[in-house]
C-alpha cells in the first residue's frame, strides 16, 4: 500500500460555507434595516476553503463579541470574473486567501470607506489594506502589518462548551482520559512519506497501550494510503471515534473533549487552535523541511501551549493563545478613530 498516494477530498478540519463562487454578495440579516441600526457590515472573504474561511469568519466573529455587526460570508473563485451584486456597502472588508488578493483594488475602488483587512501576507498591493494580519514566522513588517503567532480562529470557551455538549453522548462512549489526534498532510513544506506515517501510527498505538481514548480527525490533504490505512486500524475500535467525514463535524468538540491533543506539524490552523483551548499539545513531526515554520512551532513552545511529544504523557497549565481576540480589538479601535474622524 502507497501511504503518500495523493489526498482524495474529504471534510477538513472545518465546515465552510459562502456565497457562490466568483461573486462578491451582501445579504442583509432580515428585520431591522443594518444601514438604518448602529450595526456595522462585515464581510468574511475567501475562496471557500475551510482553512481559510475559517480564519476571515474566526476573525469578523471575534469584532462580533465587541461591536454590533452583520457578517455576511462571501465565497470568490480564485479565477475568472469578479461579479458585485447589491447591497449595502461593507463597513469592514476582511479577506484571507489569494481569492480575496485578487479582488481587493476592486473592493477598494467600489467601497473606498470598507476598512480593508487581510489575514496572512498578501505578497502583493499591500498598500490597498489598512490592516495586514500575518503570521509572525513571515516576518511581515510595515506601519499597517500586526503579526500575530499562527493564524485567526473561531475558538472560544463558548464554543467549545456548545461542540461538547452537542457532542456529549458520542463524547461519553470513549472511554477517559482522551487524547484528540489531528492529521493533516501533505504541503509544500511538509510531506506525509513511509517514515513519517510509520511514525503516526507508533504514536497512536503508544497511547493505545496507556488506555487513552482516541478522538481522531483526518484533513482533505491527507495522502490516501495513509487515510485508508487509518480507517482498517481504527474505524471499527470501541475506544476510538474516527471521524470519516460523513455526518456533523466533530473537530471542535475533539478540543474540548480532549484530556491532551496532538497536531501533526504541518497545519498551522490546527496548531494555533488546539493552542486557544488551554489542553496541552503534542506537536507530531513528519517528513520534509519546516523551514520559516520552526519559527512557529518555537512561538507556540514559548507560549507554554506546545510541545513536541516524546513518548510521555505530561500534564501543564498556559494561558490560552487570544491573537484573535488581539487582532479584533486592534480592527475595533481602527473603526471607532475612523468614527472619531468623521464626527469631528
């Protein structure tokens, strides 16, 4: 069996939805009038991908917790035209992914009072967004970039409190304490070959032999031998949930359900929200070079939140990773001196 075949699509780490591909849309939340409210409009702007809508929804979710807003999700494709419908204008645009790149002098252009907001490094028309949000280990810098350690996410004690309770009766068929194991794949930076999958599943055995209960997730990249081989060990065993991808997903009720989870290195999304729980996390190595995202997984040591896992089980307390809640104060306190400026 070939354990780095490529990645046949499967549910990733998170659901996603949006507007239809290839078009920028407003759909105004039904009642009172947004344009006639103290309400502020938001767009979340991606092309659709799970990973990246999550961090635009993560973020306009966490401004949500400190301001009245409407966030409307907008999906774009990543080719051909870019179609705008009607609607109120956005008060705040927030884009992540190439998608959201590509439209972005348009949506200035078409909307020059939108904040413009931008998770991730643009590599290009920087100029165009009053707020960049990049990984720290891009070492981005400029007057209108703010680093922040990983990436953007949605969670919080709230929603991990609701996943888990949604969750429970499944919960409580796995036997404690639990271990959530996410496994991504391949990348450009990292590559999921023999040694690294002989290696995945060492480790899930060793947490077999100390009777943890396993909370298992797999990612739409991970190579097809490698899931399938998964699926014959684990799909079938009492004291394990693998989720295949059919049904609701469970992935943020495996955070909360979890005594300690582990992440394997090459998903930067998963690292940093399994970092925002406050459980411990295990960094699983795979094959490849790191390369700028050593800078990460060092941030996230430092933080107190990971660590790499060498065989034994240790229990620690950090305080949760809050950069999206840092990222949203500092868009907050951009729209109210914009206000300001208005008013005077």
């Amino acid at each position: 069996m070939d354990l780095s075949a490529p990645a046949a699509p499967v549910q990733d780490e998170h659901a996603a939805g949006g507007a239809p591909a290839g078009c920028l849309r407003f759909a105004a939340r039904p009642g009172k009038s947004v344009a006639m409210s103290n309400t502020r409009i938001c767009w979340a702007v991606s092309d659709g991908r799970a990973g990246m809508a999550s961090q635009a929804l993560g973020l306009a979710q966490a401004l949500a917790r400190r301001t009245p807003l409407a966030i409307t999700p907008v999906t774009l494709a990543r080719t051909g035209p870019l179609a705008f419908q009607d609607g109120p204008a956005p008060d705040i645009w927030i884009g992540c992914g190439r998608a959201a790149v590509r439209a972005a002098r348009s949506v200035r252009a078409a909307y020059p009072g939108a904040l413009m907001v931008y998770i991730q490094d643009p590599r290009a028309h920087h100029e165009v967004f009053d707020l960049i949000l990049p990984p720290r280990h891009d070492r981005l810098q400029g007057a209108n970039v703010l680093p922040l350690i990983g990436s953007p996410n949605r969670v919080t004690p709230e929603l991990l409190e609701a996943e888990r309770l949604a969750f429970a009766d499944r919960l409580a068929q796995i036997r404690g304490p639990r271990a959530a194991v996410l496994i991504g794949g391949d990348s450009r930076h990292h590559r999921f070959l023999q040694d690294a999958c002989a290696y995945l599943i060492d480790r899930i055995e060793a947490l077999r032999a100390q009777r943890i209960g396993l909370l298992i997730t797999l990612s739409r990249r991970t190579p097809d031998g490698f899931a399938a081989l998964i699926r014959e060990r684990y799909g079938q065993q009492a004291d394990i949930w693998l989720h295949q991808g059919d049904g609701p997903n469970p992935y943020f009720a495996f955070l909360a359900g979890a005594d300690w989870i582990f992440v394997t290195e090459d998903s930067t999304n998963m690292l940093t929200e399994a970092a925002a729980t406050g459980r411990p996390v295990y960094r699983l190595g795979v094959d490849g070079n790191p390369g700028k995202f050593r800078r990460l997984y060092a941030a996230l040591e430092g933080h107190g939140a990971v660590r790499p896992f060498l065989g034994a089980l240790e229990r620690w307390d950090y305080v949760p990773l809050h950069e999206t809640e840092r990222a949203a104060q500092r868009v907050l306190e951009m729209l109210d001196a914009r206000c300001d400026m208005r008013a005077a």
